[in-house]
C-alpha cells in the first residue's frame, strides 16, 4: 500500500508540496477521503491529512547544511499486498500459460544449442583437420559455459528483476552463435560457443525462479516438470535436425544461423514478457506513483536497501560449495544429478557409435533413435503428474507447507528404470543382428529414469533448503554442468576400446549402486534434515 500521510508545518511548506498534498487527498481537521487514484490502483483506503495543518508532525525537516531530508520514510513505502492481480501468482490462467510457452521457448532453444553442434563434429572435424575429440570440444565448453553462466544471471535477476537478464542473455547468445557461424578458425568456434552457452544459461537460471513466482506449492510442481522436460528435449532435438542440416547443400555452419534465428525470436518474444519478480514489479509501481503524484520520497523498501556486492559473491560463490561438501542431502542429490545430467551428453556420442558406425546409418538418420529418450522424458513427466495427487494430499496435511519427502517416490521408480535402460541399450546395441528398433525403446526407461531423477532431486532440493535454495541451486548447476561437460570427451574411446556391451555395462553398474539414495531420503529425509542449520523444519 501507499501511505502519502504527509504533513508539514503552516510556516515551512510551499505552494508546490500543498499542491502534491492536494493532489494525494486533503481532508479537513474531522473529515477523510479516500483517494480514488489510489483506490483504483487495488491499494486499500487511506486517510489523507491535510498539508497546511499547524498540528501535523513534520515530515520534511532541515537537515546539516540546509538540505532537507525526511523523518518518517515509512509513509511513503509502497508494499503491494499478497492478493493484488499484478503479482505474478495472481495472474489469470491464460496469462501464465502464455508465459510458460514462451519460456519453455526459451530455455528449449538454450538446450538445443548445447547439442546442435555435435551432429556436426564429424564434418567440422574433417573440414580443419582436427580429431573428433578436440571438435566436441565445441560442445563440452558451451556446457561450461552452463557452469560459469548462473554465477552472473542468478545475482543480477535477484536485483533487476527476471526480465532482463533473459533479454540480455538470449540477445547475446545469437550474436555468439553468429560469431560461430562465420568463424574461420577453430579458436574462434571454440571461445564463442563457451561464451555462447555462458550466455544461453540465463533462461537455464532464472527460469525455474520465474515458475517459482508464478505458481504456488501446488501448482508449482508440473510447472517445474514442464521446464525440466524441455530442459532435456533440446539437447535431443538438437542433434536430429543438425544432423539433417550438416549433411545437406547448407553445412555445418548453418546449424549455428538456425540457433541464432531462434535466439533472435526468443529475445523478441521476451520483450512482451511481464515482470514476476515480486520485488521488481513493487519497485516499478514506485517508480509510477513517483512519476503519478510527483513525489520523489515514495519508495518501494527493497530500493532503499544497500547492494552488498561482497554478500552476494559469498552467497554464490563460497555458501554454494559449503553447502555442498557439508550437506550430505546436497552432496548426494548433486551427486547423482550429475552423474544422470552427463550420461544425456554421454549418449549423443554413444548413439552415433551403436546406429551410424555398427548399422551404418546415414547422418541426421543416426539421431533419429533420440526420439526413444525423448518419448521416454515424456513418460517420465506423465509419471510426475500421477503422483502429484499424491503430493497435495502430504501438502494439506501438512498444513499447505511443503513436505519434501513426498517428491521422492517418482524418482524411487526412475532409479530402477535408469540402470534398467542403460543395460538394454548397451547389450542390444552390441549385438548388430538384433533390429535396430530394440536398442532404441531402451531410450524409454533411460528417458523416464533421467527426468524423474532430476526433476524429482530439483525440487527435493528446493523444498528442503527453502532460503538457501538460491545457493544449493549455484552449487548443483555447477558441479553438474562441469560432469556434464567432460563426459562427451571420453564417451568415443570408452566405447570403441572397451565394447559398447562393457562401456556400458560399467555406466549400468555405477546407475544401479545410486538406486538407494531416493529410498534412504525417503526414510530418513526428516532426521537428516533436522540435524542441519541450513534447512527449513517443515
């Protein structure tokens, strides 16, 4: 609300501060008025006192060396209040799913642009005469490039509010992408596409929190699904139709200019974006009262708090890590994201082995089984759904307060289905007589096992460290996207010098020995929880 209480005495206030009082609301010394201006704008109704009473406490005094300054800030604070419709939650329907659409874009067109290349390194390799690792290389530093990106866009979107730091990194991952379309060396590629994915991790930081001021706890669970689904279907989108590209009259390079054209459209879109950051939106309706009553002490209180630089390096850079090596429910879900979130990158040069190298499938053809894993992600975010009835029935007997354990039998079933998938894959993949179609619909269960193993770990994470979500969150996409980065690297020779049944088989065993952390959460999530100082007692 805007409280405009003003006053000052009879023999210091000028014509211009009577007329802004005027302006608010003027009473008489026995009679109110609500302000109509005020009113319409949903704050509630307010008494306005009179600027020219000599009884009024001053509001306006002088300060050290004439100038003056204000007594009693707190009548000019605007707040705005849980239920008012400009508050993203408060949104109607219509409007939320049209911003969940054009951030599922977003982040879609992030993800696609971390995989796109690998389709092409074949072709970018023989083209400067480097190995096949150095060219996917391409890929492993944009997802570096994940890794190093939420250091800057969580902070910033944290101060300036969400919209920003999606417009500003989008803008600047088509001009890298460009840069890596005309590039004429290997160097160029490879620094551009780092900065390429540093900047494409925007929508990979900030989105989820933009769900997160969208949608309540019960609401707030399938619309996380939708990001994590997208999250995994652009690094398995990618490939396809860069394979189909790389391989036609266009070239490699245009797998870069369709990724920019995308950014590009993404970024336009984002310009119509509304702002769901509640403590921007509070700061921009300040601003219009300012402007509206011509008063420069209104004030949003988040405006008047001082930038701690140093608190936020510390909250981002060194908690993130403490909170990961001394919270085993943090170190053990990262842990095991990780593992899962570098097995996806892992496949896409897994899978040009078993379909284009054994089978001899034709390029864009050999990406084509991608579509298992990305059925697979689809089933797993049906599963999600089925157990969210589940979930809101813990939630109100839990008095609406969120009860993280209750999150953790999806990702119980997806840590059966993941080892399950991968043993499928490897051992119908070595044996080049079984049809093609059988080590493809193992990508079913390692798809499902991939989303609900992250999806489900995320918002565990979320729910158990509710005020340190914004660091544990740091630390997990880090540590993640630095696996996720190396992985691709050692995928060739690991399944060229030790078999595709073995490579693996070895990647199933080390699945199959992280099947108990969802179950051991499960039952004793509660007591670890209450023995940290870093988590919330719910």
């Amino acid at each position: 609300m805007y409280n405009n209480n003003s006053s000052t005495s009879s023999d210091s206030s000028n014509s211009e501060e009577k007329a802004n009082a005027q302006h608010a609301s003027s009473t008489d010394s026995t009679s109110e008025h609500t302000d109509p201006a005020v009113a319409d704008e949903g704050f509630p109704a307010e008494q306005y006192q009179s600027a020219d009473l000599e009884k009024q406490q001053l509001l306006i005094e002088e300060g050290p060396g004439g100038f003056p300054y204000i007594t009693n800030p707190e009548r000019f604070y605007v707040s705005l209040e849980p239920s008012d419709p400009r508050l993203a939650v408060n949104w109607p329907t219509h409007v939320k799913i049209l911003h969940v659409a054009l951030l599922a874009f977003t982040t879609l067109t992030a993800s696609w642009g971390s995989s796109v290349f690998s389709a092409a390194a074949t072709i970018f390799a023989a083209k400067y005469h480097i190995g096949l690792t150095v060219a996917l290389l391409g890929m492993s530093l944009y997802v570096c490039g994940f890794a190093s990106g939420p250091i800057l866009w969580a902070p910033i979107s944290e101060l300036v509010g969400r919209k920003i730091p999606l417009i500003v990194g989008m803008f600047m991952f088509s001009i890298f992408s460009i840069a890596v379309a005309v590039a004429k060396d290997v160097q160029t590629v490879m620094i551009c596409r780092f900065f390429s994915g540093f900047c494409a991790s925007s929508p990979l930081s900030v989105v989820a929190a933009a769900f997160a001021d969208m949608f309540d706890n019960k609401t707030r669970g399938p619309a996380v699904c939708i990001f994590a689904c997208i999250t995994f279907a652009g690094p398995l989108i990618g490939p396809i139709a860069g394979g189909f590209l790389a391989k036609s009259y266009l070239g490699w390079r245009w797998t870069e200019y369709i990724t920019s054209f995308m950014g590009f459209f993404s970024t336009l879109c984002l310009l119509f974006m509304k702002e769901c950051y509640s403590r921007t939106i509070t700061e921009q309706e300040a601003a219009r009262l300012r402007v509206e009553y011509n008063n420069n002490f209104i004030r949003a209180k988040s405006e008047e708090e001082y930038i701690d630089f140093k608190a936020l390096a510390k909250r981002y850079l060194a908690v993130p890590f403490v909170l990961l090596f001394c919270e085993p429910i943090v170190f053990l879900l990262t842990l095991y994201m990780s593992f899962v979130y570098g097995i996806l990158y892992l496949l896409l040069e897994a899978y040009p082995i078993i379909f284009a190298e054994k089978r001899h499938f034709s390029l864009g053809v050999d990406a084509l089984p991608y579509i298992g894993l990305l059925v697979g992600v689809i089933l797993g975010a049906a599963l999600i759904a089925y157990f969210q009835g589940y979930y809101n029935r813990k939630l109100d007997a839990n008095g609406g307060k969120p009860v993280p354990e209750a999150r953790l039998p999806p990702m119980m079933i997806g840590s059966v289905l993941f080892p399950a998938g991968i043993f499928w894959l490897a051992w119908s993949g070595y044996y080049t007589h079984v049809h093609w179609i059988v080590p493809t619909l193992s990508g079913l269960l390692t798809g499902c096992g991939i989303l609900t193993i992250f999806m489900q770990s995320l918002i565990y994470l979320i729910d158990a460290y509710l005020f340190r979500a914004a660091s544990v969150i740091a630390a997990n996409t880090i540590m993640r996207s630095l696996v996720a980065a190396g992985f691709p690297l050692f995928a060739v020779q690991m399944f060229h010098n030790m078999g595709i049944g073995w490579a693996g088989s070895l990647l199933g065993f080390i699945a199959t020995a992280l099947i108990p952390i969802p179950t051991l959460f499960f039952i004793f999530g509660k007591r670890i929880r209450l023995m940290s100082k870093n988590t919330v007692n719910l």
